[in-house]
C-alpha cells in the first residue's frame, strides 16, 4: 500500500519540554516530593530559553504533575483524580469512541461500583447521596441541571466504593456518556421518572449493605440509558460527537 500524504504537526519546543518532564514523572525517573531544576537550569539542559521552559512547567502545573512550594521552587506531585479524568476525557473525544464502546465499559464499571459502594460508604456517603437525589427531585425538567446531578450521583456512588481506581477509571466515560441527555429527555417523558426510581433503589441498597441489590438496579439504571438511547434514533456505533450533533437536532424536532 502505497503512503498517503499526510500534513505533519510540529510539536512547540515548550511541549517537547512538558512531555518530557511528564514522561521521567510517568516512568518513576521522577518521583513525587522531586524538586525540579530551576527555570534556568532546565533552559540550559533542554536548550530552549527560559520562557520555553517556563511554558512547559505552567502545562504541567495545570494538569497537577507538579506544583509550586514557592514562587521559584517546584516539586513533583501526583495527580489529582478530576485532573488525570480530564486527560482522559480529552483522549476518549479525540478518539471519536461510539456510544456502544463507552456503554459497554459502563456497563462493568457502574454496577460494581455500586456493589463496592453498598459494601463500603459511610454515613457521610449516605448523606451525600441523599442531598443528590433531594435535588434531582427539585430539578425535574430542567434538562441541563438534570443531567449534572445525575453525573455527580454516579461519581458519588463510585466515591462510596473507595475504590480509587475505579473512580478514575469511570469518570471520564460517564462524562462523556452522559453528555448531551438533557437533549434526550423531552423525547423521552418517561425516562426522569425512571431515573429517580432506579436512584432511589440504588441509595437504600447502598444504605442497607445490600451489594446485590445496589449492582441489579445499578445495571437496570445503564440498561434503560441505553434503551433511550436507541428510542431516539440514534446509532449506538455512531462516534459519541456525531451523536451529540444529533441530540441538539432533536431539540428542534417537534
């Protein structure tokens, strides 16, 4: 097969210098509590000037591989988890993942983090579930603040399990997965009320130490997403950005 032409993106010097700090962190070279050379040294090792490096470090600040101790000194730290979910988000939409992909890794994932859940939280997780769904109720019909409260119920659920991996792991496919429903929920009056049933099951599994029961309505809960998805009319095999596209077209179907 012969090659195809191909524009090439030349990558800045300031992120040849991020990516690679980010990879000595990322293969332990470097490790949390490190400090880091100073701007001007690391200019002279990476052969920039020191705006380039300062560029590069100002990346990796704001994506929480290091972090300031002073106003000249930076230390290596570790990531935190809504930081490294956004990495990953970014990633997923880049890669233009279908529904399907995301629903079948949803599918796994949310059901157990309920069982770790109802196995694991504490009072405090209860409550908070609680105050969610509270406001869930409160917000019927009204699509956007819906949609949110239900992805920080899901991230609750998997906050309960104590599971830190699993947290990282679910979260940027349930924000992905999740986006764009408030466009789905006019098409599909029955789908709240179904919503705070599955809720409601899942909170009292989770309160009484019930892990089956928490996973069996957690499954039910992704189940009938999917379902809603496919009333729509919307491709399960579609890249999750088209089907966006779609979803705001419906807003203005009657």
């Amino acid at each position: 097969m012969p090659l195809k032409p191909k524009p090439l993106r030349v990558q800045h010097a300031y992120e040849q210098v991020s990516t690679e700090i980010e990879a000595q962190i990322l293969s332990a070279t470097l490790k949390p509590g490190d400090r880091l050379p100073g701007e001007v040294e690391m200019a002279s090792m990476f052969n920039v000037n020191r705006s380039t490096v300062r560029e590069g470090i100002r990346r990796l600040e704001s994506e929480g591989f290091v972090r300031r101790i002073s106003p000249r000194k930076m230390v290596v730290s570790i990531p935190r988890m809504a930081e490294l979910s956004s990495r990953q988000t970014r990633a997923l939409s880049m890669l233009d993942v279908s529904f399907n992909e995301l629903w079948n890794v949803a599918i796994a994932t949310e059901p157990l983090a309920a069982e770790l859940a109802a196995k694991n939280a504490d009072a405090e997780d209860v409550a908070a579930l609680d105050e969610i769904h509270r406001a869930l109720v409160a917000a019927e019909g009204q699509g956007q603040a819906t949609v949110e409260i239900d992805t920080a119920f899901h991230s609750r659920v998997a906050a309960a399990s104590k599971n830190r991996v699993l947290q990282l792991a679910r979260e940027p496919i349930g924000f992905l997965l999740y986006s764009g429903v408030d466009l789905l929920i006019p098409k599909l009056p029955q789908a709240m009320p179904r919503q705070l049933i599955a809720h409601h099951h899942i909170i009292e599994a989770i309160r009484t130490k019930d892990p089956e029961t928490a996973r069996i309505w957690m499954a039910r809960h992704i189940d009938d997403f999917k379902r809603g998805y496919i009333h729509a009319g919307l491709s399960l095999d579609e890249p999750i950005a088209g089907a966006a596209n779609r979803l705001a077209e419906l807003r203005q179907t009657p």
